[in-house]
C-alpha cells in the first residue's frame, strides 16, 4: 500500500496563530489523536471538506466526538457558533 504523505499534491504549510475556545480544542485534539493525526492535518481535512459541502466525518467518527464533547463538557452546537463570547464580556 502506498504511503499516503507521498500520493497527495505538494503543499506549503505556514504557522498560524488561531485562537480557538479552550474544550473545543480539547475535543479536536482527542480526534486527532483517536485518528493518528496531527491537529493541523485533522483541521486540514475539516475545511477541504466544508470548502466542498461534504461531511468531514462518518458515524464512527460522530461518536467518538459526541463521547469526546461530553468528557469535556463541549455543552454547545453549530447554533452557537457566531454567538460565542469570551467569559469576561458578562
């Protein structure tokens, strides 16, 4: 089987400097981890895939997040997403 780093386009990764809400982070890095996959590579993958209206994630991958979100206390959904505010904004 061919090694999947050598089959893909070649690409230029830079550093980024993303601020993200502390259990979400926690919950990507758990996912990461259960899929053998460096943080950038599963948000990587995240976007192409939103870029391209597809799902990024199958049931397996779904319910490891869900168990995930729960051991982290990830109490919040899509619905949220363009409300969030920094815990110092009561």
């Amino acid at each position: 089987m061919a090694d999947r780093a050598k089959t893909g386009p070649v690409v230029e990764r830079v550093q980024t400097g993303m601020r993200m809400e502390k259990r979400l982070v926690k919950v990507l890095k758990g996912l990461a981890e259960y899929h053998d996959l460096s943080l950038g590579d599963l948000v990587e993958g995240i976007v192409v895939h939103a870029f391209e209206n597809r799902p990024p994630f199958g049931p397996e991958s779904l319910s490891v997040i869900a168990k995930l979100k729960d051991a982290y206390g990830l109490d919040y959904g899509a619905e949220a997403a363009h409300n969030l505010r920094e815990g110092d904004d009561e």
